[in-house]
C-alpha cells in the first residue's frame, strides 16, 4: 500500500514565556487552521486566514492535510444551499461562504494540493452558486468569488484540470454569467472560457459541434454589442483573444466569416484599443485570420491593417 501523508498535527505544546514569542507568532495560521473544526470559532477563523492567506507559507497543504478542514469548508458551502432557491442569501451569510470559498482558491492555486483538489471534484460544490441568476450583491459576489476558485485552476496550463472541467457544465455555466454577471464576473468567466480554448483539448471540444459553437459565438457576440454602450477593456481584451483562439479551428473560422460581429470588424473599438496594443493586434489578426478563411497557407504580414494598429 502507497505510504499516505498524514495528517499534520495542530496540536503540539505551544511554548511560553518572553522567549517563545516568536514561535508563537508562527504558530498562529496553524491555531487558526485547528479554529475552523471549531463551530462557535469558525467564522472568525474564516475570516482571518482569507485576509491574511497570502501572508502564510504552506496555508494550502496545512489545510488540505489537517483533520477535517476540508469537510468543515464544504460544510459551510453546502449549508447555503437552501438559500439560493428562492434566492434569500444575507450579506452575512454571503461573505461568510466567500470567505471559505477564498480558502479552497488558496487549495486550487497550490501545485501540491491542485491536483488533489480536482480528485476530490471539490470543484462541483460550487456549481450551484453559478448557477444562480439574482443580481443582487450577496449572490454576485458569491458567483465572482466561485468563479476566482475555478480562475485560479485554469490559470497554470494542465491539460488534467482542462480535461477535468470539460467533464462537468462549467463552460454552460461560464456562458451563463458571461450574459448576466457583473463586468467583473464576466471579465472571470471569459477568462475561463479563454484558458480552456487555449489548451488543444478545450479548443477541439468546444469546436466539436456547431451547437457548441455557436453557443460560445453567440454570447461573444451579445457582449461585444453590450461593450459598444458600455466600454471595458480588460473583457473586450478576452473576448477578442477568444474569437482569436476560435480562428484557430479551421471549420471555426470559415463559421466566423458570418457571426463576427461587424463591429469588431469596423473603427467601434478604435478608441478603446488606443493604448493597447497587445488586443490590437490580437484583433488584426483575428480579421486577418477570418478574411483569409479557406487558405490557410496565408500568414500575416507586417503592414495589414495597418490603419487599425495606428488608429
């Protein structure tokens, strides 16, 4: 049988006295890790290491591998269940799951527990928070939170966590608060979207069907012509670089030659793009890529669309 790694003991006999001062300074993400298996003391603990997460060394495996975390963490996850159908979430109940939720972003970031993250397929208890479509503040910033955990799986390139999403709804999901989110969640949720279509994996299996397709295409396009009142150039910066990965595909692209959007193809992002010109040139190639459609031995060359990248 395979050695497995023991349980990390939050138990040790803390020193005392002026000299040991120090090492109870360190000992501190450790006595609020063994807080959160204490229910009168877990909202407090909550609230202390998802402040103070990036200041603890290790804090993912401390909490992957102590007795209980996790179950404690899902526990308070689950317990709002009840609460999203019909949608009454409090402000304080809402922050109090997101800060759990801050804490599994912490597990899912770490090399060393991303990958036992997935095989427990933590990631579906927070489904039903995407799920939900109230736009209240409580329930947006459940959804963002959610969505940062997921973010922070796809952000290191692994085909494993690619191939792990595509086996649930997270791309329906994605699309779904790409329609109806706040700017900031739909900047997340394309970001999501992008990551996945930039692994091979995630772009031949979005590329698969027409229905998959289009179902992508046509939530790309309904938030371009959204940006076009409202600009936003960090989400207009993803969107772009999605419809670029799509132009990738070679059926994708010929499709592209009739639902990108035409304000993309005109001057209705110029200014928006003035000062950045890494999505600028994303752009000229995404025209280039979709004009020259059918003849994929066209490569760009300098001075195509010049006008765009000077404009």
């Amino acid at each position: 049988m395979a050695n497995l790694p023991q349980p990390l003991s939050l138990n040790p006999p803390f020193p005392s006295g002026p000299a040991a001062t120090k090492d109870r300074k360190l000992s501190i993400p450790e006595q609020l890790v063994l807080e959160l298996i204490i229910p009168e003391q877990r909202e407090n603990a909550l609230l202390e290491l998802s402040k103070k997460r990036e200041l603890f060394q290790d804090l993912a495996p401390m909490l992957w591998h102590s007795f209980g975390t996790i179950a404690a963490l899902l526990q308070e996850i689950v317990s709002i269940y009840p609460v999203l159908s019909p949608p009454t979430l409090t402000p304080a109940a809402s922050n109090r799951v997101c800060n759990a939720l801050a804490l599994l972003q912490c597990v899912a970031s770490h090399p060393e527990t991303r990958t036992l993250f997935l095989s427990a397929h933590i990631p579906l208890y927070l489904y039903p928070f995407l799920n939900t479509t109230s736009k209240t503040r409580p329930f947006e910033y459940l959804r963002l939170t959610s969505l940062g955990v997921i973010g922070a799986l796809v952000k290191v390139d692994d085909t494993d966590v690619i191939n792990f999403l595509l086996s649930t709804e997270i791309i329906p999901l994605c699309l779904r608060t790409m329609e109806m989110g706040s700017e900031l969640s739909k900047t997340v949720a394309t970001f999501i979207v992008q990551k996945i279509l930039l692994d091979d994996v995630g772009l031949a299996y979005i590329c698969a069907t027409a229905e998959r397709f289009y179902a992508v295409g046509r939530v790309l396009g309904t938030m371009v012509a959204s940006l076009a009142e409202q600009p936003s150039v960090r989400l207009l910066k993803h969107i772009i670089r999605c419809y670029l990965r799509l132009s990738d595909n070679q059926r994708a692209c010929e499709a592209l030659k009739n639902c990108l959007p035409t304000m993309l193809r005109d001057t209705t992002f110029h200014a928006v793009l003035r000062d950045d010109q890494t999505t600028k040139r994303w752009l000229v190639q995404l025209i280039h890529n979709v004009s020259n459609a059918g003849n994929r031995l066209q490569t760009l060359q300098p001075g195509h669309l010049d006008p765009l990248l000077t404009g």
